[in-house]
C-alpha cells in the first residue's frame, strides 16, 4: 500500500489529474450515490465531468465515465498498450492502473472537472495524490476492518488522509468520536470543515424520495432516507463549488441521476442493493420497513468472504419472515452452506441455496402475497439479478 506506484504512473503520463478541477469523495456507506448525485448535477449545469467509482456492476467499463458515457473498449486497450512499460516496470495493481486511466481519459478528453470516489480508505487509496477543489466525507462506519483497523476512530483518521492543506471539507453529520478525528484534521491543515443540515420532511415512494433542505424542496430518483441525506450533502457541496448553480438546475440533476444496485426496484415489490456492512444494511431495512410498514420481508444475502459478517448478523437478526443465502457464478463469493453455517452460530435463521436464480423461484414461492423481496450484499450479484429479472443494462450511458 501507498501512493508510490500511483505517482510513478502518473508521472510517466505528465500528470493528467493537474490539469482539471477535481471533487474527491470518500467515506463509509453513500459515497457511490453522493459522487453520482453531484457528477448529474454538474452535467445539469453544462459541466463536461469525469467520474470515476469503483467497483463496477457489470462491465469494467462503468468505472470511468464522461458526462454519464463509460470509456470504450478500444480506449482502454489503447491506453493500456500505451502504458504496459510503465506498468511492468513499477509492478502496479489493478486499482493503481485504473486510476491512472481514469485520470488520463479525463485529461484527453478535456473535462472541465472530475468526480473521484476513494476505493478503499483514505490516506493510501491510490486516489489520494490528488490536490482537489475539495474534499467531501460521507458518514464513517465500520467496514474493511481488516485493512483500515478495528475500531472506528482507526477508519476514520484513514478516511481524514484526503484532507488536504487549505483544500475545505464537505462532510454529513458523523457520530461524535468521527466528528472530532475530522476536525482536528482539518485544523491542521489550515482547512475549513462545512457540515451540511440534515433533510427534513422526507418522503419515499417505489419513483424516489422527496425532501427539504435550504428552505427548498427537492425530488431525487434514488429511493431512501440515506438518499435524502447524500442528495443534502451533495447540494452542499455544489453550492460550495459554485453558489451561482441555481436550485432549480440541482433539481433537475437530482431527479437525472440513474444508480443503479441502491434499493433498485426490479420487479413488483422485488428490492435490488448492494448494501454489504453494517449501516448500509440497517439503512436498507429501516427504509423498507418505512416503505411497507406492514409487509412482511423476505431475503436473499450473498456476501464476499472478507465482510464484517458479526456485524451484519445483528443487523439482520429477526428482520425477515425467511432469509435466503447464496453464492454468485463466478465463485467470487461465499460459498451458501458456509454463510449459512457462519450465520447459524450467530442466532440468524436462515435457509442455504445453491444459486441466485433456483434461490428466486424459492423465494417467490414462500413470500405471502403483500411480502417484500429485498436482494443484498453483493455488487458482483448484479448481472445475474439483471438478467433474471430481464432488467437491459446499457453500459454506453449510465
């Protein structure tokens, strides 16, 4: 780990990310739809904007977007002809290379600024030889235990690594041990932090979230409380960037932006997320549970093997009617009788399905008829939920 390679490969490219201005994103659960939310607000705008997220749902391709087109094949291939010495020399990783890339397309194709979502941390995500407009935190939680540390004051000076000298902080509100890491940080420094408010009079439907924030009031396409806090956030950050943007081209933008794999409604009262720690699914939950407050839940969970799977346990125990568990094709995640096992020991009922499309037909069968689906765990799920459901996923313009 570190920022060596990345600056090696950069260098190599005549540092492309200095040439344009640059939001840097990161944080626990919703920096994906918080980076998507301000990137469609700025297209609003007539902005030509990179954004670069990871991981991808289906293609490779999705990661590294321009005003919502994802780069073609032949410019990934292109580039990396162009850049196999380098690579080769430095021995640089997988994520190390596709942020170089990004960085170069953005550069090549001359965007007026870049939207950049951290991989994983802070401090020494490849991301973080950036010098950024600003800086932007969504709340911090637990998650990567493994790698980040095992407490959340640990992850959250990790995640502070992206402040940076006199560059302002753009953060939700933070339980209060976050709260207090970020603003030491910030004060060293010499950096403002701006808190955006809380959404207030929030409301859900199965077309998105309504919400008031600056005294105005807003329609986004993504459903979820926590949407209505990362859209609050994201309009901070916008009218930080430029106050000119009116209230009416961020509302646009916010009911423009397509994410999909967040509380993604693939068939009748069928949920699709890609929630995977501990917050991120409490939230999908409360959210259904607000959504359908008489409905019974019904799971399906697959989950790679490096989750917080403690964690997770506590936050599903009692809350389905049945809980389905399962593994994906390309063998990435947990095999079902494994979970299933791991689950059992913490006190979460469960049933083990060989694979997501058998585990459909199973769960659809058992569901009453006003109960509630809700798919989750996994981003590498979501081309076999696509294609179970016949959902098209056109990967030139997300």
């Amino acid at each position: 780990m570190g920022l060596n390679h990345t600056s090696l490969l950069l260098r190599f490219l005549k540092n492309p990310q200095d040439n344009f201005k640059i939001i840097h994103v990161a944080g626990t659960n919703g920096k994906g739809s918080t980076a998507a939310i301000i990137n469609s607000i700025l297209i609003s705008n007539s902005h030509k904007v990179g954004l670069y997220t990871s991981p991808h749902l289906i293609n490779f391709n999705e990661r590294i977007r321009i005003n919502g087109v994802t780069i073609t094949d032949e410019e990934i291939i292109s580039f990396m002809k162009h850049i196999e010495p380098a690579i080769n020399e430095i021995k640089s990783t997988f994520f190390e290379v596709t942020t170089a890339m990004a960085f170069h397309h953005f550069n090549t194709n001359d965007v007026d600024i870049a939207i950049i979502e951290t991989g994983l941390g802070g401090r020494l995500d490849s991301t973080n030889v950036v010098n950024p407009h600003l800086t932007v935190m969504t709340p911090i939680s637990l998650d990567h235990r493994d790698i980040l540390g095992n407490t959340i004051e640990k992850i959250a000076k990790e995640k502070a690594g992206i402040i940076k000298k006199g560059v302002p902080l753009v953060t939700a509100n933070q339980v209060n041990n976050v709260s207090k890491i970020l603003e030491k940080r910030v004060k060293k420094k010499e950096s403002v932090m701006h808190i955006c408010p809380n959404p207030e009079s929030v409301k859900l439907s199965s077309d998105g979230t309504s919400f008031e924030v600056y005294g105005n009031n807003f329609n986004t396409s993504l459903i979820g409380k926590h949407q209505a806090q990362n859209a609050a956030l994201a309009i901070a950050t916008i009218k930080l960037f430029n106050s000119k943007i009116s209230y009416e081209t961020i509302d646009k933008g916010l009911k423009n932006v397509y994410w999909p794999g967040r509380l993604q409604l693939v068939s009748d009262k069928i949920y699709y997320d890609v929630a995977h720690n501990e917050d991120g699914i409490k939230s999908v939950l409360k959210n259904l549970n607000r959504m359908f407050p008489t409905s019974k839940l019904y799971g399906l969970l697959c989950l790679k093997g490096d989750k917080e799977i403690d964690c997770i346990a506590e936050s599903i125990k009692s809350q389905f009617e049945m809980l389905f568990v399962s593994t994906s094709k390309d063998g990435l995640l947990m095999e079902p009788e494994k979970l299933s096992r791991e689950l059992n020991n913490l006190k979460v009922d469960n049933v083990p399905s060989s694979d997501i499309s058998s585990s459909i037909s199973k769960i659809k069968k058992v569901r009453k008829p006003d109960g509630v689906i809700l798919i989750f765990g996994s981003h590498y799920i979501a081309n076999e939920i696509f294609s179970e459901f016949e959902i098209s996923f056109d990967t030139g313009l997300i």
